[in-house]
C-alpha cells in the first residue's frame, strides 16, 4: 500500500525538504506545494520506468564525499586566489580544454561525476561523448604538470564505479 503512493520514498522525502527550504516557509501554501511535489514525481518516475540506482558499496559513498568536500574547500580556495590576482603564477595563467578518456558507463555513476565536477569552482563539465566515453573540461587555471585524467580518473571515477558499477 505504501508503496503504490510513495514508490520511491527518499526522493519523496528528499523533495519534500528541497521545497520547504527553497520556499523558506512552512506555511500551508508551502507545505501543499512541497506534499504536491513530493506525491507527483514518484509517480512521474513510476510512468517513466526509471531504473532504480543500485549502489554496489554504499559506505565508499562516505568516502567518495569527504574526498569533493575537500577538493571544494581546495578549488575555492584556488580560485579566490586566481579572482583576487593574489596567485604567485598569475602570468602564466591559462584557461583551456581537456579530455579524459573514462571507462565508467554507468548513468548515475555519470551524473554524479557531472555534478561533482560542474559543482567545484573552476572546472566545467562540457561534454560527454557516449560512443567513445571522452570527458570534455573546461579548466580556469591550467598549470604546467596538472594531469586532470590522473585527478578525476584516480579521485572521482574509481570510487563512482565501485559505488555504481
């Protein structure tokens, strides 16, 4: 019975909160909407067929987030720096492109990578080609020696692909 109402509980929760704090009330009207919200895209999910996520190692996700708090905290760091024009390399500063070959297929392995990515100041996920699996980034401050594929391959896609896959 449950079940056919919430069929996927934690989104439902998740969205549920997600509206009461981007409203910033809990008035009536806000928490309507937020039940409304939170009844509805179950059941859009429920028509769609959306396979659920299956997490393979769960308590490497613990890990997987303490290492993008971290390199958040670092990369904001970095780009204040860079914004400010206090980084001793700001001569030599260069924005540019790079592609990272990932061998992770998983869709919500991908996702979460793009928005770990997207999230951390001074990278920007731009492309995913899906038949040959080349990440396209855009770096603020390339620096000589930087190996972004070791970086995102070692810190980002090992973990999400024990998680996922």
């Amino acid at each position: 019975m449950i079940r056919a109402v919430l069929p996927h509980p934690i989104l439902s929760l998740g969205l549920f909160g997600a509206s009461l704090l981007l409203s910033g009330s809990t008035a009536a009207p806000s928490l309507a909407l937020a039940l409304l919200m939170a009844l509805a895209a179950p059941q859009i999910m429920r028509v769609l067929d959306v396979e659920p996520v299956r997490l393979k190692k769960p308590l490497t996700l613990l890990s997987f987030a303490a290492v993008v708090a971290l390199d958040i905290v670092r990369s904001n760091w970095e780009v204040a720096l860079v914004v400010l024009g206090l980084n001793a390399s700001r001569d030599s500063r260069v924005s540019g492109f790079v592609h990272i070959p990932l061998e992770m297929r998983d869709r919500y392995g991908l996702a979460v990578l793009a928005v770990v990515i997207t999230s951390t100041p001074g990278t920007i996920w731009v492309e995913y080609e899906d038949a040959t699996g080349v990440l396209l980034l855009h770096i603020l401050d390339l620096q000589d020696g930087d190996d972004w594929a070791e970086r995102i391959k070692n810190r980002y896609e090992r973990r999400l692909m024990e998680i996922f896959e």
